[in-house]
C-alpha cells in the first residue's frame, strides 16, 4: 500500500517538475535581471541564484547560459561583457575593475575565476587590504573552452579558438588555437582540424 502510495507520488512530482524548472528559472531569471544594470539580451537562461556585486555593469548576449552559485562583481568604471551563445558554468566568478570581455561561444567550466585586479601590495603602504586595486582589461575571444577551476589573472588575453586546461592559471596572452596549460598557461600544442 505504502509503496504504492510513494510510487503515486513520484509519478505525480516528475509530471509537475517541468512546471518546477520552469517557474524556478523564471524567478532566477527576474532576480538576475533585477541586480543588472548593463544590458541582458533576451534568451539569456538562468540556471539558478547568483550574485551581483557592485555596480551591476554586466552585459549579456544572446543564449548565453548563466550556470548556479555564479558571482559577478563589478567596480567603478568595471564592466563584464559576456557575449553570445557562451556557458558560464557553476560557481564561476568574474570581476571587474577595468573590463572583463569575451566573445561569442565561450565555453567555461565549473570552478573557473576571471579577475582583473589585484590588491595593492606596497610593504609601506599598511594592510594589503586597504590599499587600492591595481587592474588590466582581460579579453577572450571567441570560441575558447575554458576548463574547470582555471584563473585567469588581470591583463591577460586569449585568442580565439584556444582552449585553456584544467586549473590552468592564465598569467600572460595565450595565442589564438593554441591548447595552454599549466601555472603559469603556456601553450602544449595546436588544435587540428
Ligand atoms: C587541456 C585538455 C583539453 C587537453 O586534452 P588532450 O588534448 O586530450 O591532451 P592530453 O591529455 O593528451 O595531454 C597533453 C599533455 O598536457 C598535459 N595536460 C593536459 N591537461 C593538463 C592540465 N589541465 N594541466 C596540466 N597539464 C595538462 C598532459 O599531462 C600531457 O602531458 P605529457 O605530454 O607530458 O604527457 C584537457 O587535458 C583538459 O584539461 N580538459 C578540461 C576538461 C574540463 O575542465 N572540462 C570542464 C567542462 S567545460
């Protein structure tokens, strides 16, 4: 009887979980919409919460998925341009103090962090905290994967169609369609066709 009852109810909860996502993603949707201020192309999905910090000077294109826990943070002048058909995978980070851009169909794994600043670092200038950032612009061109838990450090660049591997830290530019890795990135090879 019991089982019969627990079967019951799990036919009737995959039945309305469409209708579940569906509504989740909506209001994922209108929170992150609410927090940006730059602008957000329709057909950018949500896949869960994330946050915004700062100044909201975020710009997203087009069928760009947003993946869960991500946060995006913007300062000053800061902004992040993200642009079309890209996946942000789950508990990425992206700052901004100068400029964080990338191009269309990026591809970046879960874990990854993209910051253009560092903290002042003067031994006579008191705590490391308190002093101001210094920041360079990162630019990633199209079409380049991004692995799981890589950082990418402040004016750093990466050229269309590289792919960068896993816990890689990129610290200098990365030539286009080269595959790169390591701490500090450098290029192991060429993509073939
Ligand atoms: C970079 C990558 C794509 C290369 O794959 P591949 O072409 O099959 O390369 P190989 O596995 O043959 O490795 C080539 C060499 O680079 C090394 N290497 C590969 N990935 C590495 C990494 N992340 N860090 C350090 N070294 C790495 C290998 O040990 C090998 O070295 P060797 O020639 O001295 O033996 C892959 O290793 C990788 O990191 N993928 C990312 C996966 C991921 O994060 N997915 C998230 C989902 S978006």
């Amino acid at each position: 009887m019991r089982s019969r009852l627990a079967q019951g109810v799990g036919v009737a909860m995959r039945a309305v979980e469409p209708i579940r996502l569906r509504a989740a993603r909506f209001v994922y949707e209108a929170w992150a919409r609410s927090r940006l201020r730059g602008r957000v192309e329709a057909g950018v999905q949500f896949i869960g919460w994330i946050t915004v910090e700062g100044t909201g000077n975020i710009h997203i294109g087009s069928g760009t998925r947003i993946g869960r826990r991500c946060f995006l943070e913007t300062q000053g002048e800061g902004q992040i341009v993200i642009g079309r058909n890209c996946t942000i995978n789950d508990h990425t980070v992206i700052t901004a103090y100068d400029e964080v851009a990338m191009g269309d169909h990026v591809m970046m794994g879960e874990f990854a962090s993209i910051r253009d600043a560092a903290h002042g670092m003067r031994l006579d200038a008191g705590p490391m905290r308190f002093q101001p950032h210094t920041a360079a612009p990162i630019h990633i061109g199209d079409d380049v994967w991004i692995g799981r838990g890589v950082c990418v450090l402040k004016g750093a660049r990466i050229g269309s169609g590289a792919v960068i591997g896993a816990n890689s830290v990129v610290t200098k530019d990365i030539p286009a369609k080269t595959i790169a890795v390591g701490t500090p990135a450098r290029p192991v090879g060429e993509r073939t066709p």
